[in-house]
C-alpha cells in the first residue's frame, strides 16, 4: 500500500506522509493562486515562483518580490550575495537588499539548469541574465535551497554571484 496515508513520528518530529503533504500543496498554491492540480510538479510550482520574482523585480518592488519568493522568518531566509558579502538574514534585510539591487541592474531573467527535490526540500542551479543600467548584459549564477512550507514552495537559501557561465 504506497499510497496509504501514514503519519510517522521520529524523534519527536512529525514526518509528514504522502497525503498530507498533497493536501499542504494544494492548499498552499490555492492560496497563493498558483494553479495546481495534484499533477502540478515541483518544478512547475518553482518555476512560477521564478516568474514572480521577475515580475517584481522588475517593477523594482522588493516588498512583492520578497513575499512572493523568500520562505517567512520562522523559516530563516537569507541570501548570500556575491563579494564576499555576509548573509543577508530575514525578510526585512532581504527587501533592503534588493532595493540596493534595483538600480544597478533593473532586469532580470532566472533559467533553471537542474533541480534535484524531495517531497519537502529542493535544490535549483541557474543562471540569472542580467541587464545593467547602463544597458551591458551580464550573466550571473544561482543556487536556491527551496522548503515546501504552508505557503507553497519558497526559498529559504538564495546564493548568488555575477560570474555565470555562457553555453
């Protein structure tokens, strides 16, 4: 019986079974106004949060591109900007970080290599196209641990850096 819904409890830990986390998807993108079906994939569910992130991007709106995309605080969301830069923790830090992004380099195209996921984990390589203000592309790279949580799919580690890869 694969597909009976069982609830594991490890460690005091509650695993969530296949059901559940059905349920918890569909909720979410229902939520969210992601269109979703139990047929919708993981990389469907992540490729429209990229597609919000563009958006508001974009628009040069960190408040819309942060809620969209980054998991919540209870989550630890940070990214890990190029340059040596420390961690950027939080939502908060995270919007002031791409205010500061916005008028360097005001567009933005995410394309997914590979991603590799669990049921409640997933891990995405990319490229990310850039294009500056000064009209110059750069292609920069990307590695983002995604989490399933009570709001769909949302990164919770976002590193990036500005020496991508052409094919």
């Amino acid at each position: 019986m694969a597909d009976a819904c069982i609830t594991v409890t490890l460690e005091g830990y509650r695993v969530l079974d296949r059901c559940t986390l059905a349920s918890y998807r569909f909720a979410a993108a229902l939520k969210e106004g992601i269109p979703m079906s139990p047929a919708v994939s993981v990389a469907e569910a992540i490729a429209e949060r990229s597609r919000r992130f563009e958006t508001a991007y974009g628009a040069a709106d960190a408040n819309a591109l942060v809620e969209a995309y980054f998991a919540g605080d209870s989550h630890g969301p940070m990214a890990l900007p190029p340059g040596g830069a420390p961690p950027v923790r939080g939502r908060a830090s995270l919007k002031a970080m791409f205010v500061g992004m916005f008028a360097d380099a005001p567009k933005i195209r995410l394309e997914t290599v590979e991603l590799v996921a669990s049921d409640t984990v997933a891990t995405e390589i990319g490229r990310a196209f850039l294009t500056t203000r000064d009209g110059v592309d750069v292609i920069g790279r990307y590695v983002v641990c995604w989490v399933l949580t009570s709001d769909g799919w949302r990164a919770k580690v976002d590193f990036f850096a500005q020496d991508g890869w052409a094919d």
